[in-house]
C-alpha cells in the first residue's frame, strides 16, 4: 500500500510517500520549514501544502512532536502551547480533506525502526530512544507499540531525565563522550531496572555519532543504533496509518 508519510517537527514539516510493505520512499522528500510561531492553524496550512504538493488524496500518516491520545494532543514541547488538548488529527482532516492518522513522533521511529530497521525480527521488549533536543521514547513488545511512553520525563537526580541526558545538553554543557556516556549509563540502567529490555536502539541527532559512545556505555542490554535516520518519522507514520485502515478505523 502506498501512503503518505509527514513528519511534523520543531523546525521542519517533511513527507514522502512510502510504500508500506518495504519501508521504502518512492519519491524525494518534501520539506517545508515550520511557521513560527508554530500554532495549529498554521502547522496544518503547511501539512496541507505538502500533501498538495504530492498531489496526494489517499490514507496520510502524520507525527506530532507531543504525546498524542486518540488524535487529541497532551503535551507540546517543541511547537507552540496553544496545540494542547487539540484535536490534532480533526484538524488535519479539515484542513486537509482527506483520511489521516496522527502519532507521536518517537512512536513512529520506533514502529520504522522495528518493522524495517535495526529492531526488525526481535523479540521481546524493544526500548528506542531518541536523544536530540529532549528524549523521545517508543516500547515495542513482540513489534506491538505500546503508545506515549515518555521515558524522558523520568526522574534522574531531581530532575527530568532530558535535562540531563539529551543531545541539547550534551552540547550545552560541552560535555566529553566520556562523560555524556557516564550520564547515559545511568539513565538507561534506571530503565533497565524498571522494564529490563530486550534491545535498546539509539536514535535522534546523538545516533549520528554512536561510535563515539555506544562503546562507552555501561549497561547490561544490547545497544544499537537506529538505521532508518531521518526517514524513520516518515515510514512510522505510514505504517501508523496502513494498520488504521487495516483495522477498520476511520480515517476519513
């Protein structure tokens, strides 16, 4: 099934469209920059102007920078604040006038990543995580997403665990691979201890350089890097929208 993937970010709104049984694009991407300030009237013009741009009237699958619960967003870190309790996917479909599906973006790189990336055929509990500007988090067990896990919102040392851990305060705070992999290693023995994962897969903007400290890290869980990089949010939220139509639900 062919079906077009959009990544919403914080500054940028990507699409292709993937052809769902292999993962891959069959086009360019498109990518637009997102308006600022990034509210919700705005953000959907632009997800509209990339699904003209396709000339697109099929199933659209759509990430969002925040937790997302039936199509209704929870949490808006990286877009403006106006977006909470939001019905994101509604919206979309207003605007749009076509069938879509919204999930969070580190869902959708988790889904990518274990359907068609470095978790593919693993068994067990799967823990992506992605370490960029915050963490984003995605659980899969037995390759089913169990949604909205925001692990980077765990406590690590009186503080969210993003605060010190992610890749922005890697780079803030200047710190050593050493040292940033000291501080990884305590965060991920934390959800080792709480979930004891099979298989932990890196991804975000730190994934880019993993051979400087995956090798460092100090956790009993393999470590690997995510393989699908920045098409990972693109084919998750494809794959989010062919299971929609696969089960039935309504994305008209």
């Amino acid at each position: 099934m062919q079906i077009l993937g959009i990544d919403i970010g914080g500054t940028g709104i990507k699409g292709a469209v993937v052809e769902s049984a292999t993962g891959k694009t069959n086009t360019d991407r498109y990518r637009l920059l997102t308006p600022q300030p990034s509210k919700p009237k705005a953000v959907c013009d632009v997800v509209n102007d990339v699904v003209k741009h396709f000339a697109w009237s099929g199933p659209v699958g759509c990430t969002f920078p925040g937790i997302v619960h039936h199509g209704v967003v929870f949490s808006a870190a990286n877009v403006h604040r106006s977006w909470i309790n939001a019905n994101c996917e509604a919206l979309l479909k207003d605007r749009t006038h076509g069938p879509v599906v919204v999930i969070n973006d580190a869902d959708a790189a988790g889904l990518a990543e274990s359907k068609f990336g470095a978790g593919q055929g693993q068994e067990g509990l799967v823990i992506m995580l992605t370490l960029g500007t915050g963490i984003g988090s995605a659980l899969l067990y037995h390759g089913e997403l169990i949604p909205n896990a925001e692990l980077g919102h765990l406590e690590l040392r009186c503080k969210d665990a993003e605060l010190r851990v992610s890749d922005r305060v890697r780079q803030e705070k200047h710190l050593s691979w050493k040292r940033y992999a000291k501080r990884l290693s305590k965060y991920m023995n934390r959800l080792e201890f709480l979930f004891s994962p099979d298989l932990f897969i890196i991804g975000g903007g730190a994934s880019k350089y993993h051979e400087q400290f995956l090798p460092l890290l100090k956790v009993r869980t393999r470590v690997v890097p995510a393989q699908l990089l920045n098409e990972a949010g693109i084919v998750g939220a494809a794959l989010a929208a062919e299971r929609a139509v696969q089960q039935g639900a309504r994305v008209e």
